[in-house]
C-alpha cells in the first residue's frame, strides 16, 4: 500500500483584494470556509485521513489560519514560506517576484519520503461563476470582488487516443502562431488528438522520484515549465537525468563541504562560498554568500546578508544583519536591524 504526504497551500497572494485579514482559504463559500471542502475530501479517504497535513501560508496569516484549524479534528504542521523572493532590475531597485509552485516546495522538501499530493486550499475554480449569454450562447465568467477584465488561457494537449495518456502539452502564451509536434512524438504515436477544454484542477498527485527531479532542476513552475518538459521525455523515451541542473548539483556539493556540525529548517537559502560550524539554523532563513557563521543560534526568519562574520551569538526571529557585520558574542531581539559594517 501507498504512502503519501499531503500539501495544502493556504494563504498566499489574494487576488480578489490586498485589504483582506484573512486568507482567500478562509473566504466562506455557501456557510463553511473554503478549506473545508478541501479538508472533507481528505478525510473522507481512508488512506489519508489518519495522516498529518503540511499547511503552507505565509506568515501573515498564520496566527489566524491555526485558529481555525486548531478546532477541527485533524493533524496538521503549518510551514510558513516566503511568498516573494527579491530581484534586482537595472537601475538596482529591489522589485518582488512571486514564487512558483516548486519555489515554495522548497520550504518543506526534506520532509516529504513518500509520494505527493498538492492541492491548493483556496479551490479558486469555485470563485469562478460561469454564465452562458442568451443572445449570443457563449460561455462568459464572472468573477468576485474587485471588477477586473479576466479571460481564461487553455493550453493545448495531445493525447495518445489509445490510452489516453498526455504526451504533449503546449502553454498557449509559449506558443507561437503554429502549433509545432515533434516527429518522434507522431512516430511513435500516430492516433493521438489535441484538445484545448482541459482545465488546471489545482491538485497534483507526484512521485518521490520525479519530486525529486524536479526540486533539482532549473524550473520554478511545476505546470507551466517542468511537467511540459518531463511529459515530453518520457513520451520519447529520452533521460530525465538531462532535466537537473548541473549548477544546482554543484552548489549542494560545496554546502555539504562547507558545513559541519550544523542543524538547518525547511525553507532556508544559503549562499555561495559561506561556512557555518557547530551553528543551528531556523526556518525560513536567509544567509547571503561568503558569510562566516560559528556557534551560533539563528531563530525563524532571519536574514544575514552579504559577508557577515558571526561568532558565539543569537539572532531571534525576523531579525536583520546588514552586509560586512562582525558579531560576537552577542544577542539580536526579534525584528531588530545592524546597520551595514558594524563591528559588535
């Protein structure tokens, strides 16, 4: 029998409105929050009702997400994960990049040993309201809260009509005028048809194995980039192992050098060429590159930049350590700022 691990996101980005103190998951729909439905699906299968879900929000929304949870009967560990990470455009501005679904997958990798199952809790299919026009008898969508012009993008998939099997799959703002197929596919698969009324469900059932591809590979969408990618080497019998990144293997190598006598959480990023020695590591935190770190203790979210020295210290939560710091012997309160250079 299968094992799993169980995923719901819950309280990113809302689109419907940024005024919001609760997560869309939590937006009622008909008398029940909209996480109840997903939950109920849960726990109505025997496989996965017995078995603790991995909640992943941002920590704007823990607090009040852990209210609701905490009433019902389920075994659940909320993960909080960053919802942006930053980038730097040409004039050095620091802009805010949404992450993708393998972005945040990062957050909770190391405790996923069985297969996967990811949906997201905020079921935004069941916001959409569909409308047929009398007069003219095409479909039309009609969405709550802020009046926006929304259109769907369908992506075209081939399917090999003999066993139904996707092959191929195109995203309609990937494409260009032409719809190209590879001819290996169509060797291989002469009776196959291309439909474009297949929708995103938001629920993603994953192997361990291609998981584990994908959280190595170059790609930060899971439906957008990499399932294109791997749908199509195994329709053609190509190597998976082409799909992970060299550059990805080669900086886990020189962490696992660099580090000794550590303990790191989920979500972490560390960079390049930094070193810590007998040193626990929160969640979610941040270290820049060519930092050196030595028995210390960072809590939850903190965020060391760019050639920081720390020595015999501890930093609590969601505090900030600007570049070139040397630290000793010294406590960070939680959401406190060392200015850039200084020597403590």
């Amino acid at each position: 029998m299968k094992e799993f691990t169980v995923i719901l996101y819950s309280g990113g980005n809302n689109r419907l409105s940024t005024n919001l103190s609760i997560p869309k998951c939590l937006l009622p729909i008909g008398n029940r929050p909209l996480i109840w439905y997903s939950l109920q699906i849960i726990q109505s299968h025997s496989l996965l009702s017995s078995l603790t879900l991995l909640i992943l929000t941002s920590d704007k929304y823990q607090q009040v997400l852990d209210d609701y949870l905490s009433a019902l009967n389920i075994t659940y560990e909320i993960i909080i994960y960053r919802q942006y990470h930053e980038s730097t455009t040409n004039n050095q501005e620091q802009t805010e990049d949404k992450l993708d679904t393998l972005d945040i997958l990062h957050s909770c990798y190391s405790r996923i040993k069985t297969e996967l199952i990811v949906r997201d809790a905020s079921l935004s299919m069941l916001l959409i309201k569909r409308t047929t026009s009398i007069t003219t008898g095409k479909e039309s969508f009609v969405q709550p809260g802020e009046k926006i012009k929304f259109t769907t993008v369908r992506d075209f998939y081939t399917i090999d009509q003999s066993t139904n099997a996707i092959i191929s799959i195109r995203i309609k703002a990937n494409s260009d005028k032409y719809l190209l197929l590879k001819q290996n596919i169509l060797a291989k698969y002469p009776r196959t048809i291309i439909r474009q009324d297949l929708v995103d469900a938001h629920l993603y059932l994953i192997k361990k194995s291609c998981l584990d591809i994908a959280i190595r590979s170059n790609s930060s969408s899971f439906r957008k980039k990499f399932l294109p990618e791997i749908i199509q080497r195994i329709a053609t019998g190509q190597s998976l192992e082409d799909l992970i990144s060299t550059s990805a293997n080669v900086t886990m190598m020189m962490r696992q050098k660099d580090f000794s006598d550590y303990v790191v959480g989920d979500g972490h990023v560390i960079g390049e060429k930094t070193i810590a020695k007998r040193t626990i590591i929160g969640k979610n935190c941040q270290i820049e590159n060519e930092c050196k770190i030595a028995n210390c203790v960072l809590l939850d979210n903190v965020y060391v930049k760019e050639g920081v020295t720390l020595e015999n210290s501890i930093l609590c939560s969601h505090s900030t350590i600007e570049s070139k710091c040397e630290i000793q012997n010294l406590i960070v309160c939680s959401h406190q700022q060392v200015e850039a250079e200084r020597k403590l």
